[in-house]
C-alpha cells in the first residue's frame, strides 16, 4: 500500500507550452460532482431514484505570495488570467506515474493581507469539460524521457 503526501501535489498551469507551477501553495484539491435526475419506477415501488446527469469538478487552492517569474506563479500573474477571462489549461501531478489535466476558468480570487502575516491568496478554477487522468509507462527520469521495457532486453526512449 502506497500513501501520498499533499506536499508533492502540484498544480500547474501551462503557460506557451510549458507547464509552470503556481507556487508556494498551502492546498490544492480537486472536487468533483455531479448533479442527480430524480427519477421513480415501478421497480422501485414508490421510493425515489435518480441518475446523474451534468457532471463539474473545481480546484479550490491557496498559497503564500511570491512574485511570478520564469520558474514559478502566482497571484500577480493568476490575477491577470481571472480579470481577462482567460481559459488555462491546468495539471495536478506528483512524481507517481499519474497526471490530472484539463481546462478551466479562474472564478475566484482572494488577497489575504493580515497584520503581521506573509501575503496569501486563495481561488478556485472551475473546470471545463472532461478531466482526463494520464498514467505514464516506465520510469521517468529528469531529463524527461521514459525508460520502456520491452520484452525484457530493450530500452527505448520516447
């Protein structure tokens, strides 16, 4: 059994055509839901049923406030996506072999400036569209490329 810790959850978001980390995040989760049809059968002899119907997810998030640069992003930068309606295309990755990704609109937006305290900020991304989870093959190494065994004897790099 493998357990995860938040700390090594990254949510990005692609900038040209590379994914740059929002950083010094608290929290970044993802929520999902879907709305239910109230439905009734003969089956069901009177008690109520239903079925889903329109699904939605949200990636609510907060952080500590550094100014964004070539490496990193954050408020100054998720502030100027939000006022242009911007959609952004987002992943949430670790370093396991599964990868969240997807587009989304930044809906919400907080400052927190209290006394005495670093800079935060919190907001939410509203997804849109499917969600699509990525599993990766093989081992991947820092210079990017994935370590394929194929029967047993070659490597091939992708």
């Amino acid at each position: 059994m493998s357990f995860f810790k938040g700390d090594v959850r990254i949510f990005s978001i692609k900038v040209d055509e590379d994914y740059i980390p929002v950083g010094c995040l608290i929290s970044n989760d993802i929520e999902e839901s879907v709305e239910m049809l109230n439905t009734t059968t003969r089956a069901s002899n009177g008690w109520r049923t239903s079925v889903p119907t329109t699904q939605e997810y949200n990636i609510p998030f907060e952080g500590i406030q550094v100014l964004t640069d070539s490496s990193v992003l954050s408020y100054d930068y998720l502030k100027t996506l939000k006022r242009a309606r911007t959609r952004i295309e987002w992943q949430i990755s670790d370093n396991s072999s599964l990868r969240d990704q997807g587009e989304g609109y930044i809906t919400d937006l907080r400052e927190g400036n209290a006394v005495g305290e670093f800079l935060s900020f919190s907001g939410n991304v509203r997804g849109y569209g499917v969600p699509i989870v990525i599993t990766l093959e093989g081992d991947l190494y820092q210079d990017g490329n994935v370590m394929l065994f194929q029967d047993g004897n070659e490597i091939l790099f992708q």
